[in-house]
C-alpha cells in the first residue's frame, strides 16, 4: 500500500507580541514533517509549498484530488485578549472514525510536556469534513502563552512537535 502524508496549512491567525506568524511557523512544520514522511518511504502532497493564501474549499478540492491516504491540517492556535493563561496542545477530527488518528497524534505530542487542551470532536471545519480519507487538525500550541510560543518559535522544539506527530501517524497505521 502507498501511503501519502498530506499536510494542510492555514493562514488565519498571526502571532501575538513578538510578530511571530502561524502562517511562517505552519509552513516550517509541514516541510520538516512532509520531509520526515518522506524518507520513511511516504510519498507526500503538500497543498501550500510557499507563503500564499488558499481559500479552504480549494485546499479541499486538492485533498480530495490527491488520492492521499491521510490529511494532517497543521496549525498554531492562539486564544483572544483575556486567554493568555491557555496553552497546551490539541487535535480535532468532525467524523466519529477519525477519532483514533486524532488520539495517537494528541498523544504523542503530550509526551513532550505540553499541556493537555483537548481531542475534540464533530469539529465542523472544511478540512476535518473530508470524508474520503483520516483527517485531522492539529494545534501545536498557543501562540497567544509565553512558555508556547517559546517552543514553537524553536528549531529544535518545533522537530519534536514534528517527530511526534509522525510518530503519532505511525502508531494510526500499525493499529
């Protein structure tokens, strides 16, 4: 069997306080984590490969187009004036089967101490709503806390969000 990674990113939210931008620390991650897959034999479709800005429905059309076995939609979430105490990680997934790829991955990334925000479920977004294929969000971390925007803002952070969000796919595949 063939597997393709396909790894979706957005350009919603910026960073707060430093100027640091999902849309940068978004695409860093998928590269690293498009490369990973990669050399794991993995044949990868990466639906944005530079700072341009896609409508959802479009980023649906090319899952859906690309045949892929899985998508992984990558993000940094950040919380409004008055949530700057939130942080931790999360995944989300919108149909009940999904569930599982959103758990492994969620999993993985708490090993690295971040704090725990949630696996949520019937999540109503354009790219979770992919029927065709497991498909999940996956919010690192808040830009809008300290201590996370910290990580994300590191090279060597940001490739143990990547390892264990690989790890996670892994451990979805061998189940």
């Amino acid at each position: 069997m063939s597997i393709k990674c396909l790894s979706l990113l957005l350009l919603l939210v910026i960073g707060f306080l430093s100027g640091l931008a999902e849309k940068d620390i978004n695409l860093d991650l998928s590269f690293r984590l498009g490369e990973l897959c990669s050399q794991m034999g993995a044949e990868v479709v990466q639906v944005r490969d530079s700072d341009i800005d896609m409508s959802l429905e479009d980023k649906r059309d090319i899952a859906v187009s690309s045949g892929a076995d899985m998508l992984i939609s990558i993000h940094a979430i950040a919380g409004g004036r008055g949530y700057r105490s939130v942080d931790g990680t999360s995944t989300y997934w919108h149909n009940p089967f999904r569930a599982p790829l959103g758990h492994v991955i969620y999993d993985r990334l708490l090993k690295l101490e971040l704090d725990e925000f949630g696996v949520v479920g019937s999540f109503n977004y354009t790219l979770t709503r992919v029927s065709q294929m497991p498909s999940v969000l996956v919010e690192q971390a808040f830009l809008s806390h300290a201590e996370d925007k910290e990580r994300l803002a590191g090279p060597v952070s940001r490739q143990q969000m990547v390892q264990k969000i690989y790890e996670g796919i892994l451990d979805f595949l061998q189940r």
